[in-house]
C-alpha cells in the first residue's frame, strides 16, 4: 500500500462515523472542486477530526517505513494525518501541488504548518520542495521546525549541505535534541563539526551548558584542536557529557583521539561494551 | 480568580506584557483583527497579519502558558479603501474555518460610511454563510446611532442576537443592546472609552447577565491589566464575587465559546497533543493560583488600578 492508502486505511479506523463520512466526501469532492474549497476544506479538518494522537501501532509504523523509507509518523495527530491525507488525496502533479502548498503555508495557523512540513517525504517530485523545506528551518516556532527536523527522512535526502548544517546548529540553538533527526550520523560533513565547535566555545564563553549531542557531529570529523575540546569535556564534564565526549572520540577517524580515549579507561570501556549510547544521552532517564 | 481578556491586540504588546497578564491571572484571550495604526495599502500586508494571528502571535502567548484565540475580518476604517476591502473579503474565507477563531471580528461602523456599510453586511453574510459569531466594534463618534445601526442591520441581515457581541459599549448604549439580546463587551481604557469606576456603576445597576469587560490593548495608551484590576476595583467596592467572575471570566466564555472552538478545558486540561505542540509550560499546570487583581511590580502604572 502506498502512503495515501495507509491513511486511509488508518483514519477510517479511528475516526467516528460522521468525521471519516466527511473526510471520504471531501476527498472526492476535492478531486474537481474549486480552489476556494479547497483551502476551506484543509481548515475545517481540525474542526471535523479533531486533534487526538494518530497513535500507530507498531505493525502500522512498519508499514509506514515499507510505503516510503525513512517516514516515521508516531508522533502524527489525526488532523495532521488527514490534512496530508487531502493534499495527497486532491491529486495534483509536482507544479500544481507546490503552488497549492505555497498558498496553503502563506495563510496556514500553527497545527496546519507542522501537518505540511510533516507531510514532506510524501509529496510528489521530491526535489521540488527544497526551498519550502529550507523556510521551515527558519520558522520561529518551535513546533514546526520539529516538524521539518525530527522524524523526518526529507532533509537528509534533499537539503543542500548549507541549509542541512543550519537546520543541525538550529536545533542544538532552540533546545530540542538531534536524536530524532534522520540521517544525522550520515550527513555529517566537516564544515557542520566546525560550525558545532565554534558553538560550543561561544557557550562555553558565556558560562553556558553545552548539549553533549553536540559531540555526535564532532567525533566523526575531530582532529588535532577539536580532539583538546573533547579531552576538556572527559576532564570537566558532567556524566552525560563525558560520556558524549568519549563516543565522539570513538568515533574520531584520528589515532590520536583513541589514545585519548584509553586514557579513561573507565569510559573506554564502557563504549567498547556499548554501555553508552547516543540514544541514551539524548534521553536521559 | 482566572481572567479572560476577550478582546486585546497582542501583536502590538511586548513578552512583559504577556508575563504579567499570565501573572495577573489571565489564561486566555481573543485577539480581534484590527487596523495597525496606519492603513495597510495592499492585501499581501492584509494575509500576512492574518497569519500571524493563527501562527506566530498564537506561539509567542503559549509560551507563557496563555491561551489565544482570535477573530478574523475587515475592520471598518480600512473597509473605506474599496480596492483592498475587496480583496481582503476575497481571502478572508481561508482564515474564517481555522484552528481557534471563534468570531467574523471586528467588524462594524467607524465613520459610518457607505463604504462600511456594504462591508459590514458582506462579512454579516460571511458569519451566516460558515455558521460563525460576529464581534462587532461601535463607532467611536456618534456612537448611540452607530451601536443601534449595527444592531438593526445584523438583525436584518438574519444573524440572531446571541450570536453579536457588541463592543465598547458605555452608559449609553449598554440598555439597548441588552434589551434586544445582543452581548455587551465593555472596554475599560485609560482616558478614552470606559473607566472601571464607571464600569462598577453599571454592574451594580444591570447585574452580570450577557456583560463582560475587555482591555483592547494594542498599540496606543491601553493597559493589558486591565481586565484583574477592574476585578480588583469590583471587589473592593462591593460587587460580589460570583458577579465579577461572570463579568471578567464566565461570559466571555460563555458568549466565544458559542463557537465551539474555545473550551475551558483548553488550559484546565489541556490535551497532551496540545502541550506537545505548542506550550513550554502551562500556568495551570504548574499549579499556580494567581490572587485576584494581583498586579506584578515591573509597570509604573501598575499601582493604579482606577482608570479615569
């Protein structure tokens, strides 16, 4: 089944009688209706659905990542799932789809803008929505950016690497974690490390905590100065922090960094025997 | 007590005036759409304010765990440039269904002009047409003509009395529009429109039935406290309590709620989607129980709680 199918499928099981009537009717209706429609239709839908949890099960969210790899809508509200349901469901080509989105974000509230920037992955001529993608990176709201930036396999495929190392350095900036950021281990690129680095020492100047998922980007490209910062968290760090600092070490393509590294030999073994991870340190207990 | 400021105009307010309206006690608001201060001269202008009453303005008060809402319409001075009211009215569907908007707002008479007229009836028809409630602003010159002319025309154009509050009412009107059924808002402003003093006078002589108070906040001399310290005034000067909790809180609530779209449960318990979406924290939820009228030290105006 493809994307459109699977919300279908997935309302029609959730939604009362007189909402999934609604949402079946416009659906058709939308296939040949007017424009005026159309925007009205995308608004009432938090009006008609409501905004409970989607709630997938887990057999739902593996066929979710069948359907289009990479799309992981656990965190989905059901007027956010039938929003996209209606923009896939109105059926229109890659130029009469981005207009219509364009005009939809010009006028959307808040709930609607998280449901388009959500919807990314599943939109037609993919590469197409580079520019829409890149504006919401640059919302203030924080709702939104998580839209474009968390669980969302978009960015890594199409974001450029300056609007893709903006969205990373954004994300420490406002406080949300770069776990659920997809495609982060592999888009890291040596520009991003340095961009991180330079963070750190403007926070670290101001007496400021330094997330330690910021070293997750670092590791991979640390060399020479960058391996004295990480020496620095192993020596003054807080538990997750030194922890952070030494899978960023592990992970350092440098020799220098894994001598670092066995010099704890506490944390050196606690990486080799997968006693930390980076999945724990953005969640910590 | 809890406060609902049902008619202020955040867009011109600071993030102080946010936290100490959340420390006052106000949990939630309804931001009309209004003029700027200067006329707009294109419609672009026109979508982009609109917008960021359902987007950015909605996000700045969730973050100090105050609830906005807002209503959505072409005001009445800037009805008098036909070639944009034209356009506005155009796109003024795309907003009316969204998230939160609880009124066509706010909408009515200024100069009384021919112009406002045929505006007036064309979002009358809109309200109708989506099954919403009007918020209608009376004039601030010749205002007993202009309340009573809004009156007759939304009657005439089929939207029911229970549907219209009427805004800015003082001494003059306040009779009329109770005794043909309409809501009647009161804004209590430093030097123009109502003082709270006078605001105590008239709960005493017609109770707390389909009245409610506002500050109408926005970017000239106005005070967003407005609504706890006429609470405050009330108290002090005998209104009971149940009488000022319907007058600053309860019918408000009552009148926008019609709407469907503002429910008290929204900040009593909020839904977790809600929390997860929008809020950086709730002052319910933090457990916070702000004492009636309490007015935070920061503003130099804020020991003043009588408004001439």
């Amino acid at each position: 089944m493809n994307p459109l199918q699977l919300l279908d499928q997935w309302l029609k099981a959730r939604l009362p009688a007189d909402a999934g009537a609604w949402l079946a009717t416009t659906a058709k209706a939308l296939q040949s209706g007017s424009e005026r429609d159309f925007y009205i239709a995308i608004s009432l839908v938090s009006r008609k659905i409501g905004k409970s949890d989607l709630a997938l099960t887990s057999a739902e969210l593996a066929q979710a990542a069948a359907a289009r790899p990479g799309w992981d809508p656990r965190d989905w509200s059901l007027d956010q799932a039938a929003r996209v349901y209606l923009l896939l469901a109105a059926g229109s080509d890659g130029p009469v789809f981005s207009r219509r989105l364009d005009q939809l974000c010009i006028t959307a509230d808040i709930g609607e803008l998280v449901a388009f920037y959500s919807g990314l992955p599943l939109y037609p001529d993919q590469p197409r929505h580079v520019l829409r993608a890149a504006e919401g990176v640059r919302t203030n709201m924080k709702a939104v950016f998580q839209a474009v930036a968390h669980r969302n396999p978009y960015p890594a495929e199409q974001l450029p690497e300056a609007p893709w190392n903006q969205m990373v350095l954004k994300a420490l900036f406002i406080g949300i974690s770069l776990d659920p950021i997809v495609g982060l281990d592999r888009r890291s690129n040596p520009e991003l490390a340095r961009m991180l680095r330079d963070y750190a020492h403007e926070r670290w100047s101001a007496g400021r905590p330094v997330s330690p998922e910021l070293w997750r980007c670092v590791g991979p490209h640390a060399t020479g100065a960058m391996l004295a910062d990480l020496g620095r968290v192993l020596e003054k760090g807080t538990g997750p922090e030194r922890a952070a600092a030494a899978l960023a070490l592990a992970s350092s393509p440098d020799p220098a960094a894994t001598g670092l590294l066995w010099s704890y030999p506490d944390l050196s073994v606690a990486v080799t025997e997968n006693k930390v991870s980076w999945q724990a340190i953005a969640n910590p207990a | 007590m809890r406060f609902i400021d049902p008619h202020i105009h955040m867009s011109a307010r600071t993030t102080d005036d946010y936290e100490r309206m959340a420390a006052a006690g106000i949990v939630a608001l309804i931001e009309p759409a209004f003029w700027l201060g200067q006329p707009r001269t294109q419609v672009g202008s026109y979508i982009d304010y609109l917008s960021s009453l359902v987007g950015w303005e909605r996000f700045r008060a969730a973050q100090f765990g105050i609830h906005h809402y807002c209503t959505i319409g072409l005001n009445s001075k800037e009805a008098n440039n036909e070639a944009l009211a034209e356009q506005v009215l155009e796109i003024l569907p795309r907003y009316l269904m969204k998230e939160g908007v609880v009124a066509v707002g706010e909408i009515g008479y200024d100069d009384q002009t021919p112009v406002e007229d045929k505006y007036y009836r064309a979002q009358l028809a809109l309200a109708k047409e989506f099954g919403m409630l009007v918020q209608v602003h009376t004039p601030h010159r010749d205002k007993r003509s202009g309340t009573i002319k809004s009156m007759e025309v939304a009657v005439e154009m089929g939207v029911a009395p229970n549907s219209v509050v009427i805004d800015h009412n003082n001494e003059e009107t306040v009779k009329d529009v109770l005794d043909r059924g309409f809501w009647a808002a009161f804004t209590i402003y430093p030097n123009t429109k109502m003082g709270n003093e006078r605001m105590v006078e008239i709960a005493r002589m017609y109770g707390s039935d389909r009245i409610f108070i506002d500050s109408s906040a926005d970017w000239g001399v106005s005070d967003p406290l407005a609504v706890p310290k006429t609470a405050r005034l009330m108290l002090d000067r005998g209104i009971s309590a149940k009488d000022v909790e319907a007058i600053c809180y309860g019918n408000a609530l009552k009148a926008f709620g019609q709407s469907g779209q503002m429910k008290e449960e929204h900040w009593l318990s909020p839904a977790p989607v809600d929390q997860r979406m929008l809020f950086e924290g709730n002052s319910v939820l933090r457990g916070q129980t702000p004492k009636v009228g309490e007015v935070p030290s920061a503003d130099q105006r804020a020991g003043e709680v009588v408004f001439k």
